[in-house]
C-alpha cells in the first residue's frame, strides 16, 4: 500500500512539473528539524497554481492536491481541493465565481453568494498556499484587509521585518499579523516586494513550513516571532484580568462542597493575597473588604481541571473563559511550557495554573515529538531526571515507547516520585501497561484496543482510532473478559482519562457538528464553524456511520460502567480549549454520573490525580481562591456550566464574556457581578509608591 502511494506521489510530482513555469517548495520540519512534509506549488505559465502539500507527524496528516486560478485583483476565481484530511475523511472542496456570482461545496455541503469588489474564498481544509494569496490579494487592493467568502474580513499588519540568507544571497522578509480567521491571530513570514508570498509559517516549539533551503533561518525567525507574540498576549493579559488587592468579599452564594457533592448554604467568602481565608454564613461578618462581589445568591463552584491539554499560549483566554482555572499539560515542547508556567506566574500570559506533565516517545517513523524521544532505557532514565528536578508530577508513555524498557522505566518514574500514565505502546494491550505499572491510562480508544488488537496491529497508524469505530460496536461490554478487565483495573488503582468528547469525532459525519460542540457552535466565528461542520474519518455511507455511532456510543457506556465500579475518571479533553471540557462533563453524565458527580469530577478528582489536592479541588480555608460565579444551578443541568458569570483565580477576576467578545466569540452571559472597590485610605497609595513598599492597581 506504501509503496502504490510514493509511486503515485512521484508521478504526480513529475506531471506538475513538466507544465510549470515557476515552481516554489517548502519543506516542513517538526522538532530537532525532522523532515515531516512538504508543499510543493508549481505556477503555470498562465499563473494557474497546483498545490501538492502533505505533512505527517504522530502516525498521520493530511494530503491535499489543489488547482487554483486566480483573478486579477489576486482573488480566486476557481479552487479544487482534493485528499485526506488529519485522520482520513475524504476532502472534495470546490468555489467558482462568475461575475458576482459565488458558489462553492464542501462535501455534501453546498452556498452560493452574491459578491461585489475583491472577496476572497477561504476553503474548509487549504493548504498553507492560501495564506500566499491572501498576502499577495490584500497587497494588491492597496489596504490592508479583504473580504473573505462565505463571510469575515481578514486584516493583517505588519509587525517586524529581517534581513535572512542562503548561500551568500539575502532578501527581507516580514513578519505579518492576520486576524480574523480563526480564535487567534495568525503571525505568518512574507517576501517583501511589490508581489508578497508566502515565505514562512512557524509555530515555536513545534512546527516550521519555510521555503526550502533557508530553513537554517528558521530559529532567528521564531525568536523575533516570540518577541512579538509576547507583545500581543501581555497586553490581553494586561486588559483583561481585574486585580483584587487587599481583602476581598464574594457575598450571598451557595458553594458546591466537591467532597460531599452538595451545594452549601448561602454564604460570604473572603479571599486575600489569592487564598480563601473565611466561609461565613451570609451578613454574619461584618469586617469591611476592600473588594466586595455581590452574587446574588448564584452558585459558587471550584474551579475547573482540564486533566488533558496541550497548552499554546493563546489557548489560555479560552480556558480561563470556561472556568478552567488549572490545566494538566499532557505533553508539549519542554523549553515552551517552562516559557509559559513562568510567563502566567508574571503577569505576562493570560493562562491556568498548569501543572506538566513529562514527555516520553521513543524513536520511530511516527514518532510525536514533544518532549524527549529516546532510544534506550538510559535515555529514559535521563529524561525522567530532567522531569523530576523540575517538578513534574507525572510522565505520559507514548505510541513508539520500546516495549523492552517499559517495565523499568516505569519503575525509575516511580523511584523519582512521579506517577506515570500515557498511552498503551504499540504492539502491545492495556492489561500490558497495567502489569508495568501504569497509574493511569489516556482516552477511551487505548482502554478498548486491549480487546481489538492482534500481535501484528500497529497501533502507531490511524488504526488506533479506525479499529475501535468499527468493532466495539460488537463488543459484548458484558462479557467475561471485559467485566475481569474492569476488575483488573480497580484492583491496580488504575485512574481512567478517557477524553470522551475528543472521540465523538469517530461518528461525526460531513455537514454535522460534533454533540461536544452544538450547544456553543452558533457562538463561534463563522470559518470556525464551517470547521467544527466537517467530518474527520472516512465515513464513507449511511451503514458505516450508523457502525461508528453505535461503537461511540458504547465507549460512553464503559466509561459509566467503569465510574460505578470504582474506577477514578479524571476530565481531560485534548481538543478545543476551555468548550471541550463542558462537552466532556455533559457526556460524563449521559454515561450515568449525576451532574454533581461530573462537577466532582472535574474539581477534586482533578485535584487529586494531579498531586495539587492541598491546595486546590474544593471551596475552603486555606485553599487556593480558584472560584466561578454561575448563572443557573449546574448540579441540576450539567449545561448550565457554561453560563459563568466570573472567574476568580490568581489572586485576580475576569469577565469570560470580555474574553470571549476579544476572541471574536459570541458571549453566554450578558450580566457581569460588578467589583465594588472600597476607597483606599488618603495618603496610602502615594506612600506606598514612594517608597517603593508596593504597587496598587
């Protein structure tokens, strides 16, 4: 099968080329500058661009073969996409525009528009060619934003610009802010000139696309590219957020106990320097606050644990915005979530408290490459010890993980003080990993693998998410050999992180949004829309997509199955920041959990399982001021979390609805609690100031 597909690769390759005039490669590096695609885009003599882009990296990628011709104003005047997106559904995308006369289908999913003056169509899955025409359309119209079609302005600025060289010759390129498209502003290198292109895209850390032979540019790039993100964010983190010096008072609320699971009696909470210090019947203490928030008898919840992120740093807003106040980071580039456990501690990023978790993958073609690849067991052992001396409570296994070193790999991890978790290594089943010790397994597609697997499946490739959509549909859940596994894991103390919402995608057909995410789609920017609308795996008819729904739906049943027999669940989400976890908490309780018992969940469960119990998870003395003022009783109606009025963590409060209107989003609360600042004494802040004791805000 690989061997049909280079083939057809070459060929392709070769047919491109003998019909262009101009042809411009990129070459796509992940990590240590491992090669992990390409784009190839050839430029006819009529300006006609064929576009060959394929990237993978963690066992898959999307393929993708587009014609593009081009108007004079630089627009598209017609677009075919074809391929595979990231995990194998089908991509067939096509625009047309006659005159003022726009049409276009996605799949099954046809518009049409009426459009006048430059209006650029932005395609559900392009390649990264896309943003070289809108660079050269929004230069030719003079200004510095477009139109978008079916709907949207794009607006970039340039920000930066750098001298970068190959071979002795050297050219400018800049460095471009786009925004409107998208949750966050898109920062993307350009040529210079009277005809700007696509030069290169980088996300630090991880990802570099640059046009092939001046990659050795690529880490002056991304530095200057830090520098003017860094920018961008302080100031969000700047605007946003409402300091809360001195003492401050959260008046008439009823707190959620996440140990009992109940709601409390009306009280006044009091906070100073980020801590709770006081629960109070309501109007029992009368000891002024120089903050006090009046609730009105609304819900008080701790705040939230995402147990399974990737943090970038302009996922943090979304987070906080959901009232996820603390983020387990299951594997990132290590330099980069250093740079943000400290950049969210100054002041400078608005983010959770994230607690890291540490990286391991072994070496192999499909490797992820976060954290630290290794080779050997003294590979292993060195970069535990990195993780150790740097305060990591826990290790996350991954796909490529030699199977030889498992066993006293997680034995180390253990004699270092760290839990360890992850996913099951290939060629081998989750009664494996237990037996190595595992203290806890990742998503519900590795917990049901142990029973679809053979010696021979490599578990590396998309058949980790393809064989579970079409066999547990067969599995009997009550069976013999599932009810021993469910045993087999309480006896062992395994903790279960199943990211039931992420995995709704193996149902999702083209044209439907995911359940996780139809309660809050309408909220969203329309091309996000448009994307949370397309489907991911190849669901080829309606019997297929009938088979996926049923495996879906029984993954949700084992989860269920495994909360009432003992099992720890944590709430992790590994997809779109801060909405996922509401969507995880609404499927927690169709699995069987009350809406209490997803909140406990996602509060004390999340406290403890990331070793932070005692200072976080639950509403009092003497832990962290991590809160959420709710609209409407979320113990009831899991939904109603999404209705957060304010959030309180860090010693600071903000409004999710100033973050979502800054995001482009739609916001789900319109009342904000008003902070009522008592006057400070005269003289104080003067004084202090002078004489340099403190800062008031």
């Amino acid at each position: 099968m690989r061997l049909r597909y280079l083939a057809a690769l070459l060929l392709a390759s070769t047919a491109l080329q003998s019909m262009a005039g101009e042809q411009r490669r990129y070459t796509i590096l992940v990590d240590n500058g491992v090669k992990a695609g390409e784009q190839i885009v050839d430029v006819a003599d009529n300006g006609e661009l064929k576009v060959r882009f394929i990237f993978k990296d963690n066992g898959r990628g999307p393929e993708l073969n587009e014609s593009i011709k081009l108007n004079a104003d630089g627009t598209i005047a017609s677009y075919s996409g074809q391929g595979k997106s990231t995990f194998g559904s089908v991509i067939n995308e096509k625009f047309d525009r006659q005159g003022d006369n726009a049409s276009w289908s996605t799949g099954e999913k046809k518009g049409q528009a009426k459009v006048t003056g430059p209006a650029l169509y932005l395609p559900v899955d392009g390649s990264p060619e896309l943003s070289s025409v809108a660079i050269a359309a929004i230069a030719k119209t003079g200004g510095n934003s477009i139109s978008l079609l079916p709907s949207g302005t794009l607006t970039q600025q340039k920000v930066a610009s750098l001298i970068v060289e190959k071979d002795g010759e050297k050219q400018q390129v800049q460095l471009l802010v786009q925004t409107g498209v998208g949750l966050e502003p898109n920062l993307v290198w350009a040529t210079s000139g009277e005809n700007p292109r696509l030069f290169a895209s980088i996300a630090p850390g991880y990802l570099t696309l640059i046009e092939e032979g001046w990659q050795h540019n690529a880490d002056t790039m991304a530095q200057l590219q830090k520098q003017t993100e860094t920018k961008l964010l302080s100031s969000l983190a700047t605007d946003i957020p409402k300091d809360l010096p001195g003492l401050t008072v959260l008046r008439n609320v009823r707190p959620f106990d996440s140990v009992t699971a109940q709601l409390g009696a009306p009280s006044d909470l009091f906070m100073l320097r980020g801590k709770i210090t006081a629960i109070v019947p309501t109007g029992t203490l009368a000891t002024k606050a120089q903050n006090s928030i009046d609730g009105k008898g609304r819900i008080v919840l701790p705040g939230l644990f995402d147990m399974h992120g990737h943090l970038s740093r302009w996922e943090g807003p979304l987070h906080l915005a959901a009232g996820v106040t603390t983020l387990r980071d299951m594997g990132n580039d290590n330099a980069s979530i250093q740079a943000m456990i400290s950049e969210t501690a100054t002041g400078e990023l608005l983010a959770p408290t994230v607690v890291p978790t540490g990286f391991l993958e072994g070496e192999s073609p499909y490797s992820a490459r976060n954290g630290f690849v290794i080779k050997d067991l003294a590979g292993a052992k060195s970069a535990i010890d990195w993780y150790a001396a740097h305060g990591y409570p826990q290790l996350k296994i991954y796909n490529s993980f030699p199977k030889a070193i498992l066993k006293d790999t997680v034995a180390y991890a253990h004699q270092r003080g760290l839990r360890v978790s992850g996913h099951v290594p290939a060629f081998l089943k989750a009664e494996d990993v237990i037996a190595a010790g595992y203290d806890e397994i990742q998503h519900i597609n590795q917990l049901l693998l142990n029973f679809l697997v053979k010696p021979d499946t490599d578990t590396r490739t998309l058949e980790r998410f393809y064989l579970p959509a079409k066999q547990v549909a067969s599995l009997d859940l009550q069976g013999k050999a599932v009810q021993d596994y469910i045993k087999l894991m309480k006896n062992k103390g395994i903790v279960v992180d199943p990211t039931l919402a992420t995995f709704d995608f193996l149902k999702k057909v083209d044209g439907t949004v995911g359940e996780p995410w139809q309660a809050i789609v309408d909220h969203l920017p329309p091309d996000v829309q448009r994307r949370y609308a397309a489907a991911e795996l190849d669901i080829p008819d309606a019997a297929t997509a009938a088979l996926y729904a049923k495996s879906y739906a029984k993954m949700v049943e084992f989860v269920g199955m495994m909360y009432k027999a003992g099992i720890p669940v944590v709430a992790g989400t590994d997809e779109l920041a801060g909405f996922t976890l509401q969507g995880e908490l609404e499927l927690l309780v169709k699995a069987g959990l009350t809406p209490a018992q997803a909140l406990q969940v996602a509060t004390l469960n999340g406290a403890r399982y990331s070793k932070v119990e005692s200072t976080k998870g639950q509403i009092a003395v003497g832990k962290d001021a991590d809160l959420l003022l709710v609209d409407g009783d979320p113990t009831k109606n899991i939904g109603d979390i999404r209705k957060l009025a304010l959030v309180i963590t860090q010693g600071k409060a903000m409004y999710p609805a100033d973050i979502y209107q800054a995001m482009g989003i739609k916001p789900f609360v319109s009342d904000k609690p008003v902070i009522e600042r008592a006057p400070m004494p005269q003289g104080t802040a003067s004084n202090s100031a002078k004489h340099g004791h403190r800062h008031m805000h």
